[in-house]
C-alpha cells in the first residue's frame, strides 16, 4: 500500500466542541421560577439536572424514587430544525418544541390553570 492510497484526515472543526451541555443563568431562571410555581401548587416535589455531551435535561418529579413526570431538554444541534427545547412527558412523547424556552413551557404552565368553586 502506497501513501497515495491512505485518504487524508478529516478536517479538524472550527469551533471547539463542548464537553458537556448545561442550562446557561438565563435558563436556569426561567425553569425555577416554573418549578417554584409548580411545588407551591403541589404539583412538583423534586428535580434533578443531568449535564451530557449531547443535551442538558433537567428532569421533574412528584416524589423522589419516582421516574420523572417532565423531562425539559436542551439540545443545541437541533437548534435549527425543530428548536433548541423540548418538554417530553413521561411516557417519552414530546408535549411542546421549539426556539423559545418561555414558549415551551407554557405547555406545564396550563398545569397551574384550575376551575374555582
């Protein structure tokens, strides 16, 4: 095998490529105020936060030892397709999606709504 038959290296990236996806301040704000809304109501008991390579997801429950009732994932290469957020249920089907952290969560935000008697 000659030099001429070993194909070139690919490419190094522009940009370098995060370890870890996290929610920035910004986001963090506005999923705790949702969160503080959702356990003074008594929906919500708990949460966890899990920071991968891939996506940030931070996860809701109603008690600690359960699965979680709503996953809100952050997931940046997606950011020019069906957008940035997801809120996904806990069956795993995916309840709202978009650009717009605000918009998304307004989907858990409909939660908060109940009838007066």
């Amino acid at each position: 095998m000659t030099m001429d038959a070993i194909p070139p290296a690919p490419s190094a990236p522009s940009a370098p490529i995060p370890q870890q996806v996290a929610f920035d301040r910004r986001e963090m704000s506005v999923i705790m105020s949702l969160y503080g809304r959702m356990v003074a109501a008594g929906e919500w008991r708990d949460y966890g936060i899990s920071c991968l390579r891939d996506l940030a997801v931070f996860s809701v429950f109603r008690r600690t030892a359960e699965h979680p009732l709503y996953r809100i994932e952050k997931h940046p290469k997606l950011r020019n397709r069906q957008g940035l957020y997801a809120v996904v249920g806990m069956d795993g089907q995916i309840l709202k999606r978009g650009s717009d952290l605000k918009a998304v969560l307004r989907v858990l935000e409909r939660k908060l709504i109940r009838a007066v008697k």
